[in-house]
C-alpha cells in the first residue's frame, strides 16, 4: 500500500480525494499498489466530510511522515506552495501538481530539486485541465521537432467569445453569465487579461524546447477592448475571433511567443473549438498538425489529470520520469514587434474616399472588410504580413491623415 497526502481541498482537492476513493480498485490495478489517501491539508474545517478524520492543518504532519511518499499540492498560487514543494521533494517525497502558477514561474528550479533528489515532480493537469497535452508532447511526440504550439487555453475566456460570436452578445453581459454560471471568478482578471493563458503556454514552451520561459517574457493581452464590431468583421474575413497562446521555435534558436486575440481562419481546427473547451494544436516536423481537445478546467477533468501523476509516481518510484527543462535566458523570447504578422484594423475616420485612400498610401494593398450596421465614420482592414513595429509606424503616419486606430487584432495562420 502506498500512503498519499492531497494538500488543499478546493475544487480540484475535493475532485482528487474523490476520484482516489471513487475508483480505487481499478486504481490499484493500474498502479500495481493500493493507493490510500492519509493526509488531507486545509486550514478549514470539514466536518461533515467522510474523509474527516485525515483532515490537518499542519504542513509539518506530511512532511514528516515517511509512509506518505507522493503528495498532491492542489492549493494555488505561489506561496506557500512552492515553500512546501521544495521541502517535499528534498525529504524524498514526489510531488504532482494542477499548479501553473507554480510550474511557469518555478518549474526549472523545482524539476532541478526533482532530478537531484531522484524523484518525481509532475504537473499533467497545470495545462488543459483533464486533456493529456504533457506526456504526449514529451513521450508521444518526442521524436519531433517540435516547431510550433498554438492553442486555446483558457475556457473562460472561450466561453465568453463564444456567446458573443453566436448570441450577439456584448462582452460585458457575456463575463456577468460566465461569472454565474461558474466558468469565471468573481475577480476573473487573471482570465480575460491572458494571464492564465500566458502561465499555460510557458509551461508547454519551456517543455517542448527545453529551457524556462517566464510569464513576463512574453507579451500578453486579454479580450476585454474585443467588440460586437470586430467580430462581425471577423465573420466578414473569413473567421472567428479566440484568445491564442502561441510559441514558434526560430532559426536563430530563440522563439517567438505571444498570448493575445487572434483572427482564426474558418478553415482552422482551432475555429470550431467553444464554449468552456480547449484546444492545442502542436505541430511536429514528422506529425504535421495534431490537435487535442477537451475540457480544459472544472473538478473531475483537472482531478483525473493529477490523479493519472499520482499513479505514475507509484509506478517510477525506483526509475525516476524524465522530465527536465534547463533555467531560462532573458533574450530567449524575440522582442513580439519584431514578429511579421497581418494585422486587422478597425479605425474611425472622416471622409471615407480620403481615408482609403491615405490606408493604400501608407500600406499599399490591403483587404478592406464591411459589415452591417456600420457607421459612416467606421473603415476595417487587414494589412499584408510585416513585422508588427512597422505596422504601429504605419498607423502613427495615418493618423496625420485623421484616420484613428479604434481596435487591432493579429491574424493567426494556423
């Protein structure tokens, strides 16, 4: 038998604790060991709980007991969890974790401590929730090169697109119904700000090349200045408006990473995915594109993901999993202006000959779109690729010609 502690009894905790006891003969089959859940960590009291008497408020009650020898850190955030983290792995325990707080910021130095101490520290669920996106990309695929990842990692902000792509719905009353039903916290910045996204795709760059990415290398912007306007124009283009993370591995051995709202072509995999899912796209220089799909948050999604790191600690405990990534650079990420991308543009103007005339002007040929309803004063574009600093030079000179940038969206091509 093998003695387990979950630490933290949220959402995701309580679904782990559930699924560990739920399915544990089929559990045990699987892992070859009867795996027992000793010691639940939370600062609150849960009385009524079956599981009552495993309850504790001392970290000290794991740590120190040698039969726990895998522990689930389900809390969140940053502090305390990376104190307790590293003290775990460093008295011999593995550590699985639904944490990409933690992993984005942190997972270079604690898959160090993993690999010193010849244990195991896996985070399956830290991206996509209950869709299998980390061994595939480091077992599955591990016979490509891996040249790009593009994907939408955040259901909430998917949601909240989404009604707004097919009920009309402005942004606004789409985050009050994500809010009630459950799909965004009461403070959802984290969210529709992209940092969420941004932590997932690190934690999937710094795997699939090998060295840490930290969220505050890579330019990041959520969907909150995204308009009923700019999604009808999307339609008139050709697609639909989603909040993409995306890395490309360069010549030059750097990459380029961004997390923002991109154009997604109807003919994209990625166009079709809705509502609370996900979808990533990795693509392999012997695979092409592969897709995986599914919910990506929500308790028994994230808890089946740290509850399959739990079974594949008890299995390795004499042959540690590899799993390693060397710590980061700070000119590993391409400064994001540099990148060359095709740019929709949606602009207020005066008289609307003039102003088309001044756009072909200064870009040249671009695509211009229309939508119903539009107003007089209102003109949408999409410029040919060119590296982002020179489109923003382009639309500082426009605005000699009373021609002003309204909204801006990148084009994906994917």
């Amino acid at each position: 038998m093998v003695q387990v502690a979950v630490m933290g009894h949220g959402v995701v905790g309580s679904g782990v604790v559930e699924v560990l006891m739920k399915h544990a003969q089929s559990i045990a089959k699987r892992a070859k060991e009867e795996i027992c859940v000793k010691k639940i960590l939370d600062l609150r009291e849960f009385p009524d709980s079956p599981y009552a008497d495993r309850f504790t408020k001392s970290f000290d009650d794991i740590l120190s007991d040698p039969e726990i020898r895998v522990v689930a850190e389900v809390m969140g955030g940053l502090h305390p969890a990376y104190e307790y983290t590293k003290q775990l792995m460093e008295a011999g325990k593995s550590v699985v974790t639904s944490n990409k707080e933690l992993v984005a910021q942190k997972g270079a130095e604690l898959l160090a401590i993993a690999q010193k101490m010849n244990v195991n520290y896996l985070f399956e669920a830290s991206v996509g929730g209950g869709i299998p996106i980390i061994r595939p990309i480091s077992q599955c695929l591990a016979a490509n090169d891996v040249q790009e990842i593009a994907g939408i990692l955040n259901g909430t902000t998917n949601f909240i697109l989404t009604k707004m792509i097919h009920e009309q719905m402005p942004f606004s009353e789409a985050l009050a119904l994500a809010q009630k039903l459950g799909y965004a916290e009461r403070n959802p910045a984290a969210d529709i700000e992209g940092q969420d996204a941004c932590r997932k795709i690190c934690i999937l760059a710094s795997l699939a090349f090998g060295r840490h990415v930290y969220p505050s290398q890579v330019h990041t912007e959520g969907i909150t200045q995204i308009t009923l306007a700019d999604v009808d124009y999307a339609e008139s283009w050709g697609g639909v408006i989603k909040l993409i993370g995306e890395v490309k591995m360069q010549e030059s051995g750097k990459v380029q990473m961004i997390v923002c709202p991109m154009f997604v072509s109807r003919e994209s995999q990625l166009a079709t995915v809705d509502d609370v899912f996900n979808g990533i796209m990795v693509r392999g220089d012997a695979t092409g594109d592969v897709v995986f799909y599914g919910k990506g948050a929500g308790k028994l999604p994230t808890a089946s993901a740290v509850v399959a790191d739990i079974i594949d600690c008890v299995k390795h405990f004499k042959a540690r999993k590899y799993l390693f990534w060397e710590d980061g650079d700070p000119n590993y990420v391409e400064d994001y202006l540099d990148n060359s991308v095709s740019m929709y543009v949606r602009a207020a103007v005066g008289d609307h000959a003039d102003a088309e005339e001044a756009i072909h002007r200064v870009f040249g040929k671009v695509d211009f779109l229309t939508r119903r309803d539009a107003g007089s004063e209102e003109l949408a574009f999409v410029t040919l690729s060119m590296p982002e600093r020179v489109i923003d030079e382009k639309l500082e000179e426009l605005k000699k010609s009373g021609v002003t940038v309204a909204g801006k969206i990148r084009v994906g091509d994917f």
